[in-house]
C-alpha cells in the first residue's frame, strides 16, 4: 500500500507500507518511516481488518534507521501487542 501525506512539514510525503495476510488469519506488515497522519490512518485500518478477522494485532518493532530517527513519533519496542475492541 502506498500512501501520500498531506502534512505541509512533512519533507517525505510518500510511505509505503507492505501487508502480508497470513493462512492462520494473521496480519503482517512491514515498513520504514510512515508520516503521522499515514500512521494514523493505517491504525484506523488494521483495526478495520482485526475486527473483521477476529485475530489480534501483534506489532513487532525493528531498528530504526539512521535517516529517520529524529523524524520518529513512536516508541520503537520489542513487541507491542494491541488489544483494542
């Protein structure tokens, strides 16, 4: 999935973010720097998807590279496990 932001400050405006959908019903996804209101939308998204296929989503950080680091709004941890409904 590709994705533009709309943020003025924001000096990459375009992210992309790659699904995987797993036999088991599991979602993965992968991707490097995502603008806050791509983040935010994305969110709204596998929220969407977890609902609708009753699994959880489990979000498994990675380090973050160099060019990004001070442009990060997240906390990079190990694991995240969300349990929103």
């Amino acid at each position: 999935m590709v994705g533009r932001s709309k943020l003025q400050e924001e000096s990459e405006k375009v992210a992309q973010i790659k699904f995987t959908i797993l036999k088991d019903g599991s979602v993965k996804t992968d991707s490097d720097y995502i603008p806050r209101d791509i983040h935010e939308l994305a969110d709204k998204a596998m929220l969407e998807l977890e609902s609708i296929m009753g699994s959880k989503r489990e979000i498994i950080g990675k380090e973050i590279p160099l060019k990004y680091k001070h442009k990060t709004f997240c906390e990079n941890k190990k694991t995240i496990s969300l349990n929103k409904k």
